[in-house]
C-alpha cells in the first residue's frame, strides 16, 4: 500500500464523524433544485472553516459552490470533483434521528451523501495540498434532479471554459454492498427526454359513440404504436426505451371526455437516432389522431444527452480504485437506462462516473434511489470521501 493510501485513509477515519454527521445534517434539511440555498450556505462556510481561502470560493448559478484546492504547482493541470445538491419532492417514511425535517422534500437520491463526501474529501485533499501538483476543482452542483439540469446551467456560465483535465463523480447505489465500487468505461447511461401528449376528440355521452370522437380510444392506439418506434424503427443495437407512465382521460362510466393528456420518457443512447425519434413520435400521433377524426398536440422536453465515460480515464480509474480498495471491492457494471445531469460533462471533458456502494444490514439500505423508505450505510461515506480524494491525487500526477 503506497504511503498515500495509507494518508488518506487514516484523514478519512479522522474525519468520518464529521463526514456522517454532515451527511444527516444534510438529510434533515433538503431543499428541491435551484432552490439548495442553505444547502449550498452550508457548504461554503464549511469550505471556508476547513481552510480554503474565501477568494478560491465562488458562487455559481444562484446555489452552486465551485471551490478550488490549489496544491504545488496550481497551473499544471487541473481535476474536478462533482457533487450535487438538490433533493426529492417526496415524503420521507424512514423513523430516522436524522428524518427530513422538511415536509415533502427528501434526499431519496443520495445526494446528501454525494455532498458529504465532497465535503469530506474537501477537508482530506486540502491538508494534502503539499503532496500534488495542481489544481482540485470542487463542484458543488445545483439541480440534478431537474431539466435543464445544474450540470449544463454550470457549462454555459463558463465554469469550465478551461476545461479541467478530468472530472470525476459518483452516485450512491443500494444494489452494491458498502465498500465498494461499481464502474463502467464508455457508454453508460442514456439520454432521457420528457414527453407531454393531449389528444383532443369531442366527447359526450359514453352509449352514443357515434356523436363522439373518442380520445380515449385514440390514445390506446397511440400508447400500442408509439412502442413500434421501440421495435421497429430503433436499431436493434442502440438501447431504446419509450415509457408512457401518465394518462389522464377523466370521464366517467358513461361520460366520453374531450381530451386525454399523457406524458411518458424517451430515453436512448445515440443523439442522432434520439431526434429522429422525436420526430416520429409527433407524427405516429399526430397521424394517428388525424386518422380517427381527431388531433393532437405533442411538446418534447429535451433532458439529459447520453452519459459516456472515458474510457481510458475510467479503465485507469478501475486500476487505481482496485489498489484503494482491493480487487474484490471493484465492480464492473452494466449499462443501464436511467439518466444524470452529470452526462453534459462527459460531452466536454474526460469523464469518469462511478457508483458507491451503500447497502448495509438495514432494510432501508435495500430501498432503491427515489423510494420513501431510501437510506444509505453510513460506512458507505469513507469509500466515498476516500475514492474522490484518491482519485483526483492519482489523476493530477499521472
Ligand atoms: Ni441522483
């Protein structure tokens, strides 16, 4: 084990109390996206306490924190950390000592933990500045969890107009045990955008159909062939999902109504392809709904692009979480078909994101990402803290 392994985990366990104790500080006081004000306070005046200069500090985008930790040689290169802030408009059910104290808003995605270990590693990398070489960027990033996305408000405001040699991130992830990572080079998750769907008929009564142009039946029709572009239209071999997860037709048993709304996801992982099948999702129902006397509005809200990882920064990134934590601790994974803000970096900079382990015993270490009943194995937090701070050294002195 290098001496610097050795460092780091011995300032992790030093500061692991605190790292936990912010992580449920965090938790109790969630704020939703764009709206981390005193989340994002509280990060600032920690930075400031653990000894980064006020000027290396700035406020970006109304609640994003962008620090800087300048090691020897500050211009040589430059590794940026990413976190983000926001929470869930959901209601916690955990019986917790550290249960949100905000009715209605959650951290059911982890994001309390991203920001502690952030923090923590903050603490880590700042006492260390005298054994690299750069420039550590820390990211404190405001609205994950909703389009446009933090990640590309930071982008446009020129945050990153030098950007950084590499920018690393993780996420919490209950399938994987605490203490360990999951990692994937290249491709790794999709591009999601939201559709929103009104099919207008002209209702009526329900046993006169013939003096109705029903947008009920319509939209069945519409739900049935939009899957086409699934199965027909998209190569076999780009990942394609369209989900229809909202309809609201609101009649009755005997009562046709005027219009029917729906709203669904569309999520892929090739940009071309992506908006092509914009495109054919407004014909299929517009066409659809002309074809059974009706018509159709369809609004597209473009989110996330597909998330790739670089694949050399994250294969090196492997080996060097492999010496952290031991090969049996590293886990290849798949890709999958959720989306991250995170994405827009991995399309202007070598990027690599990674998942954290944080099952633990407890049943609710078990709950998935956007559940009630959500939690995290508080030991989870020192892999985390640890990783970021090692991974950012072993990055600027390659
Ligand atoms: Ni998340």
């Amino acid at each position: 084990m290098s001496s610097l392994i050795g460092k780091i985990k011995e300032l992790v366990v030093e500061g692991f109390a605190e790292t936990k104790n912010n992580r449920e500080y965090l938790h109790q006081y969630p704020e939703l996206s764009f709206k981390e004000f005193e989340t994002s306070k509280y990060v600032h005046q920690l930075l400031v306490h653990y000894g980064i200069p006020e000027e290396d500090i700035e406020v970006k985008c109304d609640t994003g924190i962008i620090a800087h930790i300048k090691g020897l040689d500050p211009d040589r290169k430059t590794i940026a950390l990413r976190a983000d802030l926001d929470a869930l408009p959901i209601t916690e059910a955990n019986d917790v000592p550290y249960k949100s104290k905000h009715e209605g808003i959650m951290h059911a995605c982890g994001h309390d933990a991203h920001t502690a270990c952030l923090l923590g590693a903050a603490k880590v990398l700042n006492k260390l500045k005298n054994e690299f070489h750069g420039t550590i960027k820390l990211v404190f990033q405001p609205g994950e969890e909703r389009i446009p996305g933090g990640a590309s408000l930071l982008l446009k405001e020129g945050v990153f107009k030098n950007a950084p040699n590499a920018i690393f991130g993780q996420h919490v992830y209950p399938e994987l045990p605490a203490g360990k990572i999951g990692i994937k080079p290249g491709m790794y998750m999709a591009s999601a955008d939201e559709i929103y769907i009104t099919v207008n008929g002209r209702g009526g009564h329900g046993a006169l159909p013939n003096k109705n142009i029903d947008p009920v039946l319509i939209s069945a029709h519409i739900i049935t062939s939009l899957q086409q572009i699934v199965s027909r239209a998209a190569n076999p071999k780009v990942p394609t999902v369209l989900s229809i997860g909202k309809v609201i037709a609101n009649g009755a048993t005997n009562i046709i109504p005027d219009s029917v709304t729906m709203e669904g996801t569309f999520r892929t992982m090739n940009e071309d392809w992506r908006y092509q099948s914009h495109e054919l999702i407004k014909r299929t129902v517009k066409g659809l709904a002309e074809s059974m006397g009706g018509s159709a509005e369809v609004d597209i809200h473009v989110g996330y692009p597909f998330l790739e990882n670089d694949v050399e920064l994250t294969l090196k990134s492997k080996e060097w979480a492999i010496e952290y934590l031991g090969p049996d601790n590293v886990v290849d994974l798949d890709i999958r078909m959720t989306a991250e803000d995170f994405a827009f970096y991995t399309h202007h900079m070598p990027a690599c994101f990674y998942r954290l382990g944080t099952q633990g015993k407890a049943e609710n270490t078990k709950a998935s990402v956007h559940n009630p009943h959500f939690d995290i194995d508080p030991e989870s937090l020192k892999v985390g803290t640890g990783m970021l701070s090692w991974l950012a050294i072993k990055s600027l002195e390659e």
